[in-house]
C-alpha cells in the first residue's frame, strides 16, 4: 500500500483499537468507517494508483480523464444540466427498426431495452460488474451527445442512511432526480423470489409507493413505456416479450431508508472493499450471488431496494434516473476494490449466465460485452481499466 503514507489515512487510521477491516496493516476506527471517511480514505488511495495506470496510447492521460463525483459535489446548474441531458435523451425517438419493441418509444427506452433483453447474462453471472460499467458509460457518452460532458454522477447511499427522501438527489427540488413517490399507506412488505432461488426476500414499504410528485421526472414529465416484466407476486418475467404493447405510466418510487441502514450503510460498502481477496467472493458477496453467500440480499440489491419502485423490476430498472447513480457507485465500489491490488484483479467469476441457467460455462476475460445497437462489442479484459482509454476513461472522487 504504497500510497498510504501521504493520503488521510493517518488521520483515520489506529493501530490501538481492536477492529475488523484494515489496509495491509493499517485497521480503521469504527468511527472512520460508520461516518464514511474510511471509505473516503480508500477512494483517495484508488485515486492516487489510477493515475498511474493511464493507457496513454488508448488516449486517456490526465487531461482527458473523466471525473465522476458524489451528486452533491457537483454544483447546482451542473446538476439541472445532467437532469437536462437525461430529459434529452428521453425526448429522442427510438433507434430500433420499426416495430421490434412497440413500446419502445424514446432512446431512453431502447436504452432500457438494452438492459432487459440481456437481464438473464448480466446478473447473477460473470458479466454482472463489466455489463454495467460499459452500460453506465454508454449512458455517460448518450448524456455527452446531449450537452452534458462531465462525469456521470454516482450516489453515495451511506449519506442517506437516515431518509434517502431528505436526500438532495430526492427533495422534489429543480436540482434532484425529482421526489419520493406519492405516500400509499399501509402497503404490504414487497415480497419477491429472485430467479435461481427458492427462498423469497421481504423489503419492508418505503415513504412512497406511487408516482414522482414533485420536481423532474414527476408524471407530468416523464413516462416509463417498457414492461411490466414482474408478475404479481413481484417476480421477475423468466424471459422478456418484446411484443408487449406500449405501455405509458408514471415513474414510480418508494424509498427506503431501511434498505440502506441494512445493506447499503458505509460500513456494508467499506466491508466489501476490505474483506475479499478474490472476485469470486467479492462480487458474489456483493450481488447476493447463493453460489458464494448465505444471504441473498446485499449491497446490489440493497441499493435498488433503497430506490424502490420500478428500480425493482430488475428488467426495465434503468427506467429509474437514479439506477445510473446508483450503479455508478456500484462500479465506485468494485473500482477502490480493484485498486487495492490492480494487478490481481483484473478478472471475472461465475459463469455466463443468470445462476448457470441454462448450464453456460465460466465467463472469461476474452468473452465480449456488447450493448449492440448502442455500443460496440468489447472484451471484458479491456473494460478492466477505468483509464485504460478505449472505451473507459475515468475516475471516482
Ligand atoms: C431449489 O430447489 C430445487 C428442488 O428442491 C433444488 O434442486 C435447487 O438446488 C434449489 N435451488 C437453490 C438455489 O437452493
Ligand atoms: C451491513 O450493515 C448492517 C447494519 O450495520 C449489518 O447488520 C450488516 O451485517 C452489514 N452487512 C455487511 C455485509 O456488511
Ligand atoms: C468455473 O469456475 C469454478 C469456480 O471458480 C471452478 O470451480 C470450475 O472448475 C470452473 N469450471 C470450468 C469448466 O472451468
Ligand atoms: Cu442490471
């Protein structure tokens, strides 16, 4: 850990205190951890190593690097020009052939087409991390083609452990992904069985329940088309059907702040970056993979859960703003990881599909990741460098 000595871990660091995550050998104080500057800490060091990774001759060097940042970190108008951007992209018509998926209306929609054609290769698999960091920046480059040219911004969930609903990213203000849901009361829990399991997972009701209220994104601005693709026990569609008519609706939130007490607190994102040494149980921690965990529900699914809403129909939850903030912090999350020791880490786990089904064998590093019409196919070996340049370019701060 070369870069130990001159960023803030001295500051946050204690070799008196008995503690249960550390650096090499440098552990952090409880306090460090549950108030998010450990975590801040080891952004700081992946920082300082990601600069010495640039892949000059691929064209990334410090001058070109994208910075993504916490949404608060960004100022005001950056913010309504990201929101802007968004609102952008879903003015656009459709690119698909005319007629593939009626209910595509919009590039937003295709876009989360992209994402629900390909939901069974994606999650649970090998492709689960490297899918959507090319996803998210193929969202970053859609937002850039609409004027917006920083950095996708990423969502610090342990900020908004005590109500995602106070958060500047959902106070209903010009300068936030617009409000909670309308209040519905007395819900049921949502209870659902992901597929490859047997068990069902019980989310206690959020602060919301119906559609956006108030700021961008509320009903009267934007409308989701896709889907549903749950049934009505909350159960994902085994295969998506493209031919589902048009189907316009409101956005619909309920956030949690349970969600992210329980499984998306900076101690939970902090454990994960510390604890694993191996993707195998990094990632399969990290996404509830039962083939490397007892406890299904963790921090991906804590973080949609937090959402709510349409964030939990996992087919067509890109139609939720948030989910490309929330993935980006995902992607955050495996970066620090990534960083501790960039050499090693430099591969993926489990196989090509959703718990193997069907039986798809192991994914490696020279499988391709293709988002076709949207972005081109690349291996998964040159998704592995944020500042490895063609395609990625950028950093967290
Ligand atoms: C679910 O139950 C079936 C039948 O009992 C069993 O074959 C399968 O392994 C179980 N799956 C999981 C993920 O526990
Ligand atoms: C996440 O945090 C909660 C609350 O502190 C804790 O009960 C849970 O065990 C943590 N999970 C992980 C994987 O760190
Ligand atoms: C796939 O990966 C698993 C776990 O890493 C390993 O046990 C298994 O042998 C691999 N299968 C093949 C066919 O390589
Ligand atoms: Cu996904």
């Amino acid at each position: 850990m070369r870069f130990l000595s001159w960023v803030l871990l001295p500051l946050i660091a204690s070799t008196t205190t008995a503690i249960p995550l550390n650096v090499g050998t440098t552990s952090f104080t409880d306090s460090a951890i549950d108030s998010g500057l450990a975590l801040k800490g080891l952004n700081a060091l992946a920082l300082a190593n990601a600069f010495t990774k640039f892949n000059l001759k691929n064209g990334c060097n410090p001058a070109k690097v994208k910075i993504r940042q916490e949404w608060r970190s960004i100022s005001k108008p950056q913010r309504r020009k990201f929101i802007q951007a968004v609102k952008c992209i879903s003015a656009k018509p459709s690119i698909l052939p005319p007629g593939q998926v009626p209910a595509s209306i919009h590039l937003y929609d295709d876009l989360v087409w992209a994402h629900a054609l390909r939901t069974g290769a994606i999650h649970k698999s090998g492709y689960f991390l490297v899918f959507h960091r090319y996803y998210i920046q193929m969202f970053e480059d859609a937002l850039e083609d609409c004027g917006y040219n920083s950095g996708l911004p990423y969502w610090e969930w342990g900020l908004d452990v005590d109500g995602p609903h106070l958060s500047p990213l959902f106070d209903g203000s010009d300068t936030s992904l617009g409000s909670d849901g309308e209040y519905i009361p007395d819900r049921e829990p949502f209870t659902f069985i992901p597929l490859g399991h047997n068990e069902s997972l019980t989310i206690a009701p959020g602060t919301g329940g119906g559609c956006v209220h108030t700021g961008p994104f509320n009903k009267n601005e934007f409308t989701v088309h896709l889907g549903p693709y749950i049934d009505q026990d909350n159960n994902a569609l085994p295969t998506p059907d493209p031919t589902l008519p048009d189907n316009p609706r409101c956005l619909d939130r309920d956030l949690n702040s349970e969600s992210i007490r329980r499984w998306t607190n900076f101690r939970n994102s902090t454990h994960y970056i510390l604890s694993y040494d191996n993707v195998f149980d990094f990632q399969g921690n990290l996404d509830g993979d039962i083939r490397a965990t007892q406890k299904p529900l963790q921090l991906h699914g804590g973080a949609h859960g937090a959402i709510g809403g349409i964030a939990r129909d996992v087919r067509i939850s890109p139609n939720e703003p948030a989910f490309w903030l929330t993935h980006a912090n995902l992607d955050r999350v495996w970066w620090i990881w990534q960083h501790l020791d960039f050499e090693n880490r430099q591969t993926v786990a489990f196989t090509r599909t959703w718990m193997d089904l069907p039986p798809s064998g192991n994914a490696t590093v020279d499988d391709y990741i293709e988002i076709e019409p949207h972005a081109p196919a690349r291996k998964v070996k040159d998704l592995m460098n944020t500042v490895g340049g063609s395609p990625l370019c950028y950093v967290y701060v």
